[in-house]
C-alpha cells in the first residue's frame, strides 16, 4: 500500500545502533542490497535484523546465500536464502527520535559502523572459513583472548560514536 512496515526490536544483538525498544523502518530491498546495509530476514525463531556482508556460492544450492552477522555477536548467522529477507532498514526511532540511516548523520554513522565491523571481520573474527560450501564458525574459546579485548574496545567506540550523533539530533530538535 505504498507504506513501510515497522518492527519493535527484541534484542541487542545489533546494538549500539539498535537496540532492545527501538522501532526500525523497513523498505523493499529486493536483492538491491551492498555488504553493509542493515537487513531483515525470516529466520527460525521469526525475524532477524542483521547486517549483509556478501554472499555465498556453492554446489550444494541453486543460487548464493546470504551471509548476515549481527554487529555485537562476534559469529555470523547460519547462511540464508534471498527469499527469506523481508527488506532493507532505512530508520531506527528510538523514543521519540527518528534516525534516518539513508542520509545525513545516520547514514554516516551507519556507515562507520560498518566499516568498523567489517574491519572487526577481517582482522578478529578471520578465523571464519569457507569450507566447500559450508561456514566454519570459530568457538568463543577459539578467539584470543587479546582478539575478544579488541573487540569489546572496538563495540565501546561504537557506543560511544552513536551516542554522541543521538545526542546531536536530540539538540537539533531542541533548537
């Protein structure tokens, strides 16, 4: 009906971004989506909010799955087919405050904090292989302990960064 669909969030699991109560604003992605954005899919338990970071190809299945991790858990979901994902999150509200993640400060925060979890992917959580066509998940026991320090840091800096752009638009709205 020419409308998006709104979902209240259940976990953190892609938290400092969104978190627990927070609404997300969901639009038609098709397969129109880049490694990065943040997607909602069908999952076993019901929906999912994670970020897309690529796609995976094997013998195994007619078409590639969809690799999805959330930005706080340090392991990805199992793969998925296109077919699940509902749409790509253009906003997040969180009590009265509409973050738009399609342009401005939200678009640039989404952004960063992509960066720094794909850099997060590459650099701690490496230990993720493609075997044939299945993911090798690492075991929390299998990360560093040095690894797993640099990436509760890294999840700080992120706190910290949204916190400072939520509380930039909570003062462009005062003024």
């Amino acid at each position: 009906n020419g409308r998006q669909p709104q979902l209240t969030v259940t976990s953190n699991s892609m938290a400092p971004l969104i978190r627990a109560g927070d609404l997300i604003v969901i639009t038609a992605a098709g397969t129109n989506f880049q490694p990065g954005d943040i997607i909602t899919f069908e999952y076993s338990s019901g929906l999912l909010t994670h970020r897309f970071w690529g796609f995976l190809s094997g013998s195994d299945h007619d078409r590639p799955l969809l690799i999805t991790r959330g930005d706080k858990p340090l392991w990805f979901d199992p793969p998925l087919e296109p077919a699940n994902v509902v749409g790509r999150i253009c906003a997040r509200q969180r009590g009265k405050q509409m973050l738009n993640l399609e342009m401005g400060r939200g678009k640039w925060l989404n952004h960063h904090l992509a960066w720094l979890a794909a850099f997060e992917n590459r650099g701690i959580i490496s230990k993720v292989l493609l075997n044939g066509d299945a993911m090798v998940q690492p075991q929390k026991t299998d990360i560093p302990l040095g690894k797993r320090l640099i990436h509760w840091a890294l999840y700080g800096w992120t706190v910290a960064v949204t916190a400072v752009i939520d509380l930039i638009g909570k003062l462009s709205v005062i003024e």
